[in-house]
C-alpha cells in the first residue's frame, strides 16, 4: 500500500471500458493479477453488456433526445 497508487481498486471500471492509458493499464494488470477482489469485480463488470453499452452510447450519440419534443409550444 504505497501512497503513490492511488486507489488501484478504483481502476476497474477503466480498465474495464479500456479506457485507461497504457501505463495505467500494465500497472492495473499488474495488480490486478495479486488482487482477487479486483479479479472477481472485473468478471462481474464484463457480465454486464448493459454497462459498457451504456458509456459507449453515451459517448457516440448527440444529446439530440425525446426531451426537444417536450418543448413544442402549443
Ligand atoms: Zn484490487
């Protein structure tokens, strides 16, 4: 537990999105191969579709939504 690593645990979900950047990634790979709380969080991520589907349309897709609709003047 060195205070440079900050919240390793934390680095899942990014790692899980592949969002981290390449350091990060080999050092969460690292720990992650010692951590078994990391690996059972990472399995229970990667079952969930949904999730990553989620942030991924969110990313990609325009904040063009229902909601204008809403604002039609009568
Ligand atoms: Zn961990």
């Amino acid at each position: 537990m060195s205070p440079s690593s900050r919240g390793a645990h934390e680095d899942v979900a990014a790692y899980a999105l592949g969002v981290l950047d390449e350091a990060d990634h080999q050092a969460f790979e690292r720990h992650l191969m010692s951590c078994e709380e990391c690996q059972a969080e990472l399995r229970e991520l990667s079952e969930v579709p949904g999730l990553l589907d989620a942030v991924r349309k969110d990313r990609s897709t325009s904040l063009t939504g229902p909601l204008d609709d809403d604002r039609t003047p009568r």
